[in-house]
C-alpha cells in the first residue's frame, strides 16, 4: 500500500488551533512532550512505523490556503489576524516527531515548542487509525452501508430531539468513511446535526467549527501555576483570550469535584456551559445542576456538552433525565466515524511533561473522574491528589 495523505492542514479539531492561539499568545517559550498510548494493546504489522513516517513527512508540505484563511476569518472572528497570518505561513516539521517499532510494539514522542507541537496529536491519531486497518488490508462495509448506518442514527437523533456534534477525528477509520459521516449527517440531520469538530469537515460543509479546549490547556497550567490554582487560572486565561466567546469549560481534568470548588459565580455566569467526559452523566448533571442552583443562577440558561463515548442508548438515558432542567448537546465520536465491522481503535496521545517558562522539564497528570482515565507517573499522581485533598 501507498502513503495516506492528510488533504487539509485544518484536517484536525478545531480546540487544537483555539489553542494554539491562546498558547501563542501566552505562552510563546513553553515547550512540552506528548506520548502515544496503546490502550487497546493492539498489535501492528512489521513496516508500520515506516508507513507512518512517510504520512508524517508528507504532512510538512500542508499549508494553509487562502480560501482556508477566509473561511476561518468569516467563521472565527476571535481569532486575531495575527494568528490567520501566522497559521497561513505554519508547517509541520516531522522532526518534532519520533516513531520507533520494535516487534509489534509502536513507540511515538512528540517533543518542541508547545506552539507548534500542539497540532500534532490528532491527525496524527487519524493517520494511524486509518493505516491499521489499511496495512493489514481489513476490509470495511461498502459506502452505501456507511451512509445508511449514519442516516438511520441521526433519524433517531431527530426523534429525539437531541442537538448532536461528530467529535470522532482522532479514531476515525479514514478519511473517507469521515466524509461520507458527515455528509450523511448534513443531509438527514437538519433537526439535529449542529457541525463537526474537523475543521476542514466543517468548511466542505458549509458549518462553523466547534471545539474550546482540552485537558492539556489546565494540566500546563498545573505545571506553570501549580495544582491548586490550574482551574481558576486556566479559565481565567482563557476569558483573557475570548472575552467570553468559546464559553465551554472542560471539567474533569482534575476531577470534576475539584473543578466545582473553583468555579466560581464569576466563571459561573461568564461561561455558557462544562463539558462532561468522564464518570456518571447522569451524577455529572446532578451535581452541575445543584451548582448553578446554589449561585443563583437558573441551569436552564445554561448547557452540558457531553461527549464520552456515547451512543443512541446512553443519549437517550441523559435526555430523559436533563429535559426541562438544563440545557444539552452530544458530542459523539468513534461511534460515527469508526463504526463499519471492525473494531474501533482504544488509543490516545496525552501530553507527559512539560517545561514552562524558566524551569525545569515536569510530569503533568490527569486526575480523571474515570480512574483508568488518569495520565502521569505514580509519584505525581499522589503528589497532585494530597495537594488537592483527594482521598481516593
């Protein structure tokens, strides 16, 4: 088989280039390491790492285009003419990227200027999704299968009156079988669809990107700032950047618990809603809930963007049970992108260390509401839970 090659340098979330923004901005000297996770210890073909490489290397040739620039201009109005001439003139370097193979072993580091790392992560993931399945010559269902699948889930999406976004880039089978997804979502899902997360998908569509930002934005700040304040010091540079625009706060990157203490009547009010994506939605609703209750503020106004790794089953569960109380929408991913008789990809790429401004390099950790979720070193996973007073 041949080199897959990505289309878009936009090919990829849109909270990658929200950040980006912010870090280049904030942070211009930050550097940092990310690290491949094979949760679903799958195997890969000997020469894997060689295929990967030459995706790697094509992808210094991407660039911006004009058309690109003005979409993001039209859509992204918050998104400084500074940034969309720095974006216009940006390229991958493939030397940020290490990828060993040892066996069926698949090593990958990331490592540079934070800046310019961050947008490695998710094509990066989509790439080696889709040559897994391609190196081993894993046939899918055809592209009618593909579209009937996805119109038959958004219909019931429809039926339910539930307002649904396609997160699914990272883990996607290929490209291909993305577009037909969000083709098929555009077509039948007018009640329902509001957009994807992809970038380039979005403006193919005719769609405004979605996205704010990841668990790697506040577990820098843990590094910068120190555990205690990542949170209040995380949303407070975020609304510095935004001005209230990208108004979802990711919740659980040091628990949702400790993120609620921190969230404050200022930060209440300014944002427009969390994210929930890990632990009990239900639990997770309750709990936001009675937060915005006891401020004075009425959950009604407010949304829950949820997005772990949900289906019609499980939205159909969080619907009944937030209707009427609080505003929501799914964000769902591998379940449309990845679902054509194989099975789906268990993998990530997390950020490990970082090394902010005039320091050293540090572990970063994740205290997810999902333990088996958590990312960091034993030592720094404890450190990081006695200075925030977790017990388990």
């Amino acid at each position: 088989m041949g080199t897959i090659f990505l289309k878009s340098i936009l090919d990829n979330d849109f909270y990658k280039f929200t950040m980006q923004h912010a870090v280049i901005k904030l942070f211009p000297k930050a550097k940092v390491r990310y690290k491949f996770i094979n949760r679903g210890k799958h195997t890969f073909p000997p020469g894997f790492a060689v295929l990967l490489r030459h995706s790697v290397e094509a992808m210094t040739k991407l660039q911006l285009t004009q058309e690109e620039k003005l979409y993001l201009k039209k859509h992204c109005p918050y998104l400084d003419p500074t940034y969309l001439d720095f974006l216009q003139g940006y390229s991958f370097d493939a030397s940020e990227v290490e990828i060993e193979q040892v066996g069926s072993d698949l090593d990958i580091t990331i490592e540079g200027f934070w800046y310019r790392t961050i947008l490695w992560e998710v094509p990066l993931m989509a790439l080696i999704s889709e040559l897994f399945y391609a190196s081993q010559g894993l046939e899918r269902i055809d592209d009618k299968a593909v579209q009937d699948i996805t119109k038959k889930k958004i219909e019931s999406y429809n039926a339910l009156g539930a307002t649904i976004l396609e997160f699914g880039t990272r883990r996607r089978h290929s490209y291909k079988v993305h577009t037909l997804v969000n083709e098929t979502l555009a077509l039948y899902g007018q009640e329902s669809f509001l957009g994807t997360s992809n970038v380039h998908l979005a403006m193919l569509n005719g769609k405004r990107p979605l996205g704010t930002h990841a668990h790697e934005w506040f577990m820098f700040h843990a590094a910068q700032y120190g555990f205690k304040v990542a949170n209040i010091v995380g949303l407070e540079n975020w609304t510095q950047v935004y001005g209230g625009d990208l108004g979802i706060a990711l919740t659980d990157t040091y628990t949702t618990d400790v993120f609620f203490e921190q969230f404050d009547k200022k930060y209440s009010k300014l944002f427009d809603g969390v994210r929930h994506d890990s632990g009990d939605p239900i639990e997770f609703a309750k709990k936001i809930i009675a937060h915005y209750t006891k401020l004075g503020i009425d959950p009604k106004s407010k949304i829950i963007v949820f997005s772990d790794s949900l289906n019609l089953e499980k939205v159909k569960v969080i619907s009944d049970f937030c209707k009427d109380k609080i505003k929501m929408s799914f964000g769902i991913g591998t379940n449309f992108t990845n679902d054509v008789g194989l099975p789906a990809m268990n993998m990530v790429i997390k950020l490990t260390e970082t090394k902010p401004d005039f320091t050293h390099w540090e572990g970063v950790v994740k205290l997810s509401d999902e333990k088996n979720k958590n990312t960091g070193t034993p030592e720094m996973i404890a450190l990081a839970k006695q200075v925030l007073g977790i017990k388990s």
